[in-house]
C-alpha cells in the first residue's frame, strides 16, 4: 500500500511539472505563430492609414501591412487583436507588453530607438499643412507667424515648423488628428501638420468635400517604422515580410486601395528598403 502511494505521488509530481514546462505565457517567437495570437497597435482614427469602421473592422494602408507581416510571422487573421495606439503612448505601450507590434504611422527617429526598436521602414511620408480650402494665406511651412498650429502630443512635426521654420507660430497640442481636423474646420487652429498621406485621408473624406486642402509643400521626410520591443527576436523577420510585401506587389496594391487614386507619394523615396533599425 504504501508503495502504491509513492509511486501515485511521484507520477502527479511529474504531470505537475510538466504542466507548469509546457507554456511559459511568453510571445511567440519570430516566424511561429501562437495559439494566444498578436496584438498589434494601430491608429483608430486616420482614414486610409488606420480607421476603426462603425461596424468594428480595421481598414488602412498601416492595417494592410500589419496583416501581411503578421501573416508572415505565422499569425492567421483572427489571431489578431488590434487595439488603439495614440502617438503620445507608443514607446509606453510597448515597453509595458501592451502591444506586441505598432503600426500606426510612427517615423523612426534617434530619440526613439533608444526606446524601442523599429522594423521597416515601410513607407517614406513627406510632412505637409492641411488648411481651410478657402485659406490662402499660407503656402508653406515658413508663413505660419502668428498662426496656431495643430498637431497631436507625442508627434514631431509641429516643433519641427517652429524650430526650422516659423518661430512665431503657436502650437496647438490635442490627442487625435481627427480633433485637429475639427478645430480646423471650426476655425479654433489655422493648420494641422503632419505626414502627407494622412491629411490626404482626411481632405478627401466625405464629411469633409470641399472644405479642406493640402498647401502641397513637401518638407522633410518620415520613415514609418514597425514599433517592437527591444531584443524582441522579430525584427529581422518584419523586415523580409516587409520586403516581401513590396516584391509580390501586395504594398503597391494596398496603398492604391487605402490611399485614394489621386494620392501620389514620392518615388524617390518609395517603396523603401527595410533594415537598419534592428538592435
């Protein structure tokens, strides 16, 4: 009897021990799927790029990307758990385990790679102005004396005008650029700024017809990167993803379907080639 005992505990012992090597709670690993699925942060209110739908689906050139690579990856569509990712909490969303991977138009910059790390780039966005399509007293990023500015915290683009270009400008900081957008057409702000192809989406909404325009004056360039943790283990897999979107001809066919026919981004700099952002 007493043998029978022992032996008994020694088998839970071993099945308890197993239990507790068999999932670790961890990620996956680069290129393997996992049966707990990816979380992926986007923007929620940038039309072409990425927009929650009324009906709760995710549709935009970053929402594209973001399936395609996590495809890649080795993770199936309803795998995927897509939350809201606002520029000003983007390194505290992945530095918290809150989100696995970011696409949510967020250039890569020095600053920021001491934080996180970047796959891509992805797609190269030149900054512009969106204005009132009846506002023709600015045409271009050094004619912003005296007016107010809107963009969102966290972004670069608005300090970018006041230190390179218009030192009198006022600066407006709200959370989302669809609040900008609707300051501007209440006339609270005089301007928003920030990547081209997003104040493209929102010109070109219905809402909005014929009371927005974009000034057309390129200025700088912004290379959107896949946000990731540091020493994550996928960068390099992002990378080919991203590289093998462009090369089956997936990306051209995304950003004609999110960013609208009349949309022309800039050759010189896209498709881009990615790498060189990894830890």
């Amino acid at each position: 009897m007493r043998k029978t005992a022992l032996i008994a505990a020694a088998a839970a012992a071993t099945l308890a021990l197993a239990a507790c090597g068999g999932d670790d709670g961890g990620a996956a690993t680069a290129g393997e799927g996992s049966g707990d699925g990816i979380t992926i942060g986007i923007k929620f209110d940038q039309p072409g790029l990425g927009l929650k739908e009324a009906d709760g689906s995710f549709s935009g050139f970053d929402v594209d990307v973001a399936r395609y690579v996590a495809d890649k990856l080795g993770f199936s569509e309803d795998q995927i758990t897509f939350v809201e990712s606002v520029s000003s909490q983007r390194e505290t969303m992945i530095q918290n385990g809150q989100v696995d991977m970011i696409f949510a138009t967020y250039s890569i910059t020095d600053s920021r790679k001491e934080l996180v790390d970047f796959g891509g780039p992805y797609f190269v966005a030149g900054q512009d102005l969106l204005v009132r399509a009846d506002d023709d007293s600015i045409s271009g990023p050094d004619g912003l004396d005296g007016k107010t500015l809107c963009s969102v915290a966290g972004s670069t683009s608005a300090q970018r005008i006041k230190d390179e270009y218009s030192a009198g400008v006022e600066l407006y900081e709200a959370q989302t650029y669809s609040e900008c957008v609707e300051l501007l057409t209440a006339t609270t702000v005089d301007a928003l700024t920030t990547d081209d192809i997003i104040l493209a989406g929102f010109a070109n909404q219905d809402a909005y017809a014929g009371e927005l325009k974009l000034v057309g004056e390129k200025f700088s360039t912004e290379n959107y990167g896949v946000g990731i943790p540091k020493e994550s283990g996928r960068c390099d897999a992002i990378n080919e993803a991203i590289s093998a979107m462009i090369e089956d001809g997936s990306w051209e066919q995304a950003l004609k379907d999110n960013a609208g026919a009349d949309y022309e981004y800039n050759t010189d700099t896209n498709p881009p080639t990615p790498g060189g952002n990894c830890s």
